[in-house]
C-alpha cells in the first residue's frame, strides 16, 4: 500500500473517491464527492491513501489571504474514512494535512480512536431499529405532552420536496442568531441538498394544520443514519411544540429499520435538552484545531 498523499480537487478521481466511502466502517453522505462539492462550492482537496483504500477530505479556504482548512456549516463530520481494518489511523493523516494551511479545523467522526489531547464534542443518535412502542415508551413526560397538544391541534407532518421553501424559512428563524453563516453557505447548502435529493439522500418534511406551514424540516440520509440537519419551525409552530411531531413522525414511519436519527448534538444547552427528551445515545466525536507558524 502506498503512502498517504496530498490531492489537489481536480485530481481527485471522484468514482474512486465515493467507493471509498461507501466500503468505509461509517460512510456518511457528508463526505460523498456530491455533498462536498456543493456544501464547499468545489473548494476541497484531499489526503488519499494508496488506491482510495482511505480518504480525507480537507475543505479549503482563504482568510486575509492565509490558506486554511476548516470545517464547512451544515456539515458536522468528516475526518478518516477507510475500513474498520485499516492499518493506519488518525495521528497518521493530521500529520500528513500540508504545512501550507496555516491554520485547521475539523470535527473528526469517530469510526476510528481519536487522538490524545483533542477537544471532544457529544452527538445524539436515537436508535431507530426497535418497534415504535419502544421507542415512543422512552420518551420523557415533557415530549409526550407536547406530542398531545400537537395531536389536538391536529398538526400534519408529511414529506415534501420544497427544499427551497426549508433553508429560506431556516434562514429567516435563525439567521440573526447565527450571523456567521452568510447568504452563500444557505446557497450552498441548499445545492447540497438539491443535489441528493433525486436519490433520496436529502428528504424534506413538513408539519401543517389545513393550508398554514408551522415547520420544514431536512433530513440527510446516510446507509445507517438520518441526520437531522435543518429545523425551521414557524412562531406559531414553535409554541406548538411542533418539532416534537416532526421527530415523533421520524421515530414512526422509520421504526425497524437499521437506522440512526441522527440529531447532530448540540452545544447549546436547551436544545440538546430538547433532543434528550427522546431518550437518544450519546457518543462523542473530535473537534481538532492546528495553527501552523508561516516557514
């Protein structure tokens, strides 16, 4: 096997690329060549180790003119994607990101051990695989009372494949509390999810009483995990409690299945409340932050 080399974007081969990761322990549609050229706007390299037996993506930008790898919004892992078995690991690759990004920042999916001194951060997975009962029992009184209200109000959730209508009314709800995420990373995100959404990959969900819209909500669809990527519930929805419908139908139409919800974790403290009232597992991923000083 040959080493671990540094590829420029246009040479990637990108059918090489996305059979690697769709053999990879955890092949998650963050990382398909489809996602990221659309969430990264083509601007992506890559650490490739002999023949695509292992890839890492380095999305790319400048800043003051300084060249840096970071991690894209609405894209919450990348990292290592290889094999369970393969030989080689994390340390290997962050040592072999080029000395020209002068600074990196990665969030590290956790199919492989990741490396002593990296900062850590929680993901909540609900495991989908069981019966509904079983999955609806492990909800906590606060979700089960607002799935009542939401049932009396009698809310709809059914897919829909607005996906326009989802990121501009996420926008509208969020965007002055998130005003690091400019109006070309909504753009972006919006392809990315328009380019997977003929097969499937991105599903867009809506939650309504008669013709009045209360949330859209994106799902990402990777082989074993639906990620929740987009939540953008009106006022009127919000004091609804009507994301707890949309999860709660999910959790129905997606039971039995060999399938994670995926709700990305949070580092605000009352949403990841909000997630854990549906009784989800956590699991931690890394967070990894380099500067490099110029030669």
């Amino acid at each position: 096997m040959d080493g671990i080399r540094y590829i420029r974007h246009n040479a990637i081969d990108m059918a090489a690329w996305d059979a690697c990761i769709s053999r990879s322990s955890r092949p998650l549609v963050y990382a398909g060549s489809a996602y990221l050229n659309a969430i990264c706007n083509h601007s992506w390299d890559a650490l490739v180790c002999g023949n695509y037996e292992a890839v890492f993506p380095l999305p790319v930008k400048r800043k003051w003119g300084v060249p840096m790898v970071y991690q894209p919004f609405f894209c919450q892992q990348l990292g290592l994607f290889a094999s369970k078995d393969f030989a080689l690991g994390y340390s290997d690759f962050l040592k072999a990101i080029p000395r020209k990004f002068l600074k990196v920042t990665l969030q590290l999916n956790p199919s492989f051990t990741l490396p002593d001194g990296i900062g850590k951060r929680c993901n909540m997975l609900l495991d989908l695989n069981r019966s509904y009962e079983v999955i609806h029992d492990a909800y906590n009184a606060d979700a089960r009372k607002n799935l009542r209200k939401c049932s009396d109000a009698e809310i709809l959730v059914e897919p829909c494949g607005d996906i326009h209508a989802a990121v501009s009314l996420y926008k509208q709800v969020w965007g002055t509390l998130n005003p690091v995420i400019k109006d070309q990373h909504y753009r972006n995100f919006e392809n990315a999810c328009l380019a997977l959404q003929s097969s499937s990959e991105a599903i867009c969900f809506k939650a309504y009483i008669d013709d009045k819209v209360l949330a859209y909500a994106i799902f990402l669809r990777s082989p074993n995990y639906l990620h929740y990527v987009c939540a953008a519930p009106t006022a009127e929805g919000r004091k609804l409690g009507v994301m707890h419908a949309v999860i709660d139908c999910i959790a129905k139409t997606h039971s039995a299945q060999n399938l994670y919800l995926d709700f990305e974790g949070s580092e605000i403290p009352e949403v990841a409340a909000f997630y854990r009232k549906f009784g989800p597992l956590e699991e931690s991923y890394g967070t990894f932050h380099q500067s490099v000083m110029p030669y």
